[in-house]
C-alpha cells in the first residue's frame, strides 16, 4: 500500500478491505459478512421494522438482531446472514468465473 504525508501525519491508501488493512485472520469472509449485515441493517430500517419484528422475519432472535446492528455478526455464518436477507425481501445472485489470477477472490456487489 501507497504512503504519503499529509500535514505531518503518515497517510496510508487501504486495500479495499479494512480488515486485511488491520491484520485481521478471515479478512475476506468478515468483509463479505459486514458488506450483508450492513444491507440487513438497510432493509430493517427501509421496513421500519423493530428488532423483535426484524428478528421474527428473519427467524432469529431479537438479541442476535441487536448484536448484529451493533456490528457483532460473528456468531452468524454467511449463510444465515443470505437467508435474512431473503427472508427481508432481497434476491441474491453468487456468479462464478474464471478468475484472472491463479487464486481468485470472493467479492460483494450491492
């Protein structure tokens, strides 16, 4: 990554993903699941919806709704996060190619 001075201050450019930047294990999987929570929380609030409501449609529990909004989504899987999106009205669309590296990468576009 590209540094630079700004006022002082070390600037450093992020590589698209803040918890790869941060060092984080499973950077990819986290950014993928923070990329859906954040759509769930979107949808929740463009429902209007409470917790307890948001919770009973997406069939889990007002607490792991809260937890969720709260940005604590490590006890729900991918998976999970994809069906309460479904169950809040969104389609989902996974797209397999061949990538243009030898290793390819999982990428989220909402």
């Amino acid at each position: 990554m590209a540094k630079r001075m700004i006022k002082g201050i070390d600037v450093e450019n992020s590589s698209g993903n803040i918890f790869a930047d941060l060092g984080l294990p499973n950077a990819g999987k986290l950014k993928i699941k923070s990329g859906l929570v954040i759509e769930i929380t979107k949808a929740i609030r463009r429902l209007g919806l409470t917790q307890q409501a948001a919770a009973k449609r997406m069939g889990i529990t007002q607490a792991k709704v809260s937890d969720m909004m709260r940005g604590d989504f490590t006890n729900l899987s991918e998976r999970k996060l994809m069906d309460c999106l479904n169950r809040l009205g969104y389609d989902i669309e996974i797209k397999v190619k061949p990538a243009a590296q030898s290793i390819g990468h999982l990428t989220l576009a909402v």
